[in-house]
C-alpha cells in the first residue's frame, strides 16, 4: 500500500511538471510567434526604406546629371572653337575652362558610381580596372585641387621618384577613376588642414 501510494504520488508530480513544460512551451510558441511577426514587419520597414533611398539616389543622380552634362558641353564648345565669341580668348581662361570640364567629367563619374550604392553596400562595387599611367592620373588630380592650395596661399609640388634605369613610372592595373578619387581626397584634406606652407606629393 505504502509503495502504491509513493508511486501515486510520483505520477501526480511527473503529471504537474509534465503541464508545466507544457504551459512553458506554449507560452514559448506564443513569444516565437510575437517575435516572427515583428521581424517580417521590421523587414517590411526595412524594404521600404531600400526602396525609398534607391529611387532618392537615382532621382538626385540624374538631377545632378542634366547640369553637370550642360556645364561639360559649353567648356567643350568652348574649347573646341573659342572663335565662336567674335574674339580671341585669353589663354588664361581656356586654361580655366579646361580645368572646369575636367572637374565636371570627373564629378559626373562620381555621380554615376552612386548609382551603384546598392552594390557597394552589399560589398560588390565593380571595379573598371586597366593599365594606367599613374604619372597622367596623379597630374590630373593635382589640377583639380590647384584652385584650393592657391586660394589659401600654399604651395602645392609634386615630385616622380624613379629607380635607377628607369624613365618613367611603370603602369599600373587598378581603376584610374578610384585611384584618382582618393589622390584628390587626400590633397583636398590636406590643402583644407594645412595653415601655412604646402604639399608635397611623391610617387614613386
């Protein structure tokens, strides 16, 4: 009787702990569930939001274009045939006007890598890579940020540092527009944090 009443006793125990893990589990199922319907609805949130900023992104790209492709093609025009204006024009400012339509190429190629944001943030940015010549590429950033270094009264140099034999920089294959990119960015830095004196650029 005693070893009934102990093993009658056990069965009740094992029976309470036993709807116990089952109330846990439903309430689990119930907190899975809460949970899943908030991340479908945060992932909905997020979608719109990718959405939204990609037709931003294209929007202001092609805003920037319109102008950017008028300003490239009155410097071209100009450059090409200044006999246009009745006059000739000073070779200061074909100077000038040739350094707008390069800066204006160059920031239209910038605007049209941001239309490639999405790529770059799920880390695929495509790379256009080709044999540069590092000496030409390097020249045309410091022409770009001349303007900057002579506003602030600084001195920009730059010098080629070559080995013993050789004439010239060898190529290198990368993508001219990035290494251009960053050759302007840390000279622009440089011109803007720099109070007296100058930069001097070495390649080598």
């Amino acid at each position: 009787f005693n070893a009934a009443r102990r093993h009658l006793d056990e069965a009740r125990e094992q029976r309470l702990e036993l709807e116990q893990s089952r109330e846990d589990l439903i309430q689990a199922n119930r907190e899975l569930t809460r949970l899943s319907d908030r991340l479908k609805a945060l992932e909905r949130i997020a979608e719109e939001a990718r959405q939204a900023k990609t037709e931003f992104v294209a929007n202001v790209s092609h805003e920037l274009r319109t102008p950017l492709n008028m300003i490239i093609g009155f410097a071209d025009v100009i450059s090409r045939s200044p006999q246009l204006y009745s006059r000739r024009l000073p070779p200061a400012l074909m100077t000038d006007i040739a350094a707008i339509r390069r800066n204006a190429e160059h920031l239209a190629t910038l605007v049209n890598d941001v239309l490639d944001l999405s790529q770059v943030e799920a880390g695929r940015m495509a790379l256009s890579r080709e044999w540069v010549n590092l000496s030409s590429t390097v020249s045309e950033a410091l022409a770009v940020v001349k303007g900057l270094f002579e506003a602030r009264g600084l001195y920009l140099q730059s010098t080629i540092m070559l080995d013993a034999g050789q004439t010239t920089l060898p190529p290198v294959f990368c993508d001219e527009t990035r290494i251009r990119q960053v050759i302007i960015n840390l000279l622009g830095n440089a011109g803007r944090f720099t109070e007296q004196g100058g930069v001097l650029l070495q390649c080598r």
